[in-house]
C-alpha cells in the first residue's frame, strides 16, 4: 500500500508541475477533462495517496525511535 501511495503522489506532482510551468492538465487531457468522472476518480485517488503518505512520516519516526 505505502509503494502504491507513493506512486499515486509522483503522478499527482508530476501533473501539478506540468499544470505550474505549462498550463497543461495531463489527467484531464488524457481522461476528458477535469470533471469527466475518471478524471475525478483520479484526483481523489492522488488525494487519498497524499493523504497516505503523511502517516509514513509518523510511522518512520516511531519506529526510529523504538530502535534507540
């Protein structure tokens, strides 16, 4: 699950990096528009991963600190 949020959260920046130097939505481009249901689906999924990935911050620094 960690591996999957963190490719879900690469995709989601690499398409906000293209959306901040170019202007061009890829997911949107690819899937329809912003609010074609895969499009959204997609976006809740990135969120879901990002929002994911903020427990490996907590999950690491305990287990740091069990070890010591």
């Amino acid at each position: 699950m960690d591996t999957l949020a963190l490719i879900l959260s690469i995709i989601g920046s690499l398409n906000w990096g293209l959306v901040g130097f170019f202007q061009f939505d890829l997911v949107a481009w690819l899937f329809g528009g912003q609010t074609a249901i895969i499009s959204r689906i997609i976006y809740a999924l990135v969120g879901i991963a990002g929002i994911w990935n903020i427990t490996l911050l907590f999950r690491r620094n305990n287990q740091t600190n069990m070890m010591n």
